[in-house]
C-alpha cells in the first residue's frame, strides 16, 4: 500500500467500493490476489479499506478485550526500552491466531 500511494492518508481514505468487493471476493474465494493488477494499483485505496474493514468485523480485536488493559499501561511506559519489553511480554499472551 505505502509503495504505490501517498501514504499521508492513505488509511482515512475510501477506496472505490465495487474495487473493494472484488478484492473481498478474491479473498473469500482461497484465491491469492494479485495486488499488483492495474485496477488495484489504481485504487490502493481499496486494499486499505479492505484491510480496515477486516479488523472492524473481527468478532474479538486482533489485540484482544482480555488484553486491552495490558496494552494500554505497556504504551503509557515512558521509558522506551521498558515500553517495547512489555509490549512484547503482552504479544506474547495473545491468543495464538492472534499472534501470527
């Protein structure tokens, strides 16, 4: 996404939703899309919205409920290194689908 778009936005924008539909469908047919196809690179919106839209519609976050309140004081850490270890501490905890 970042190489093909100006990135300043790039994920607050809407790509075109018949472009967003089609690449769902790839997606939902097993099939690998090829994100390199004209109609996408013209679009890089879509891919974006695509991927918001799957986070959004994920039946638990991706960092989970459970571990919300852990993420939240790992990022309140003001020391950087401190920070980054507990944030991977936390990771570590998530659920393995969730990890990968």
């Amino acid at each position: 996404v970042e190489q093909h778009g100006v990135v300043d936005g790039i994920y607050r924008l809407s790509g075109v939703s018949s472009n967003i539909q089609r690449l769902r469908q790839e997606f939902d047919s097993d099939r690998c899309p090829d994100l390199q196809k004209d109609v996408y690179l013209q679009d890089i919106h879509c891919v974006s919205s695509l991927c918001k839209a799957y986070f959004r519609e994920l039946p638990n976050p991706l960092l989970t409920y459970q571990l919300y309140d852990k993420f939240a004081d790992a990022v309140a850490i003001q020391m950087e290194e401190a920070r980054l270890v507990k944030i991977k501490e936390v990771l570590k905890e998530l659920p393995l689908p969730h990890y990968r």
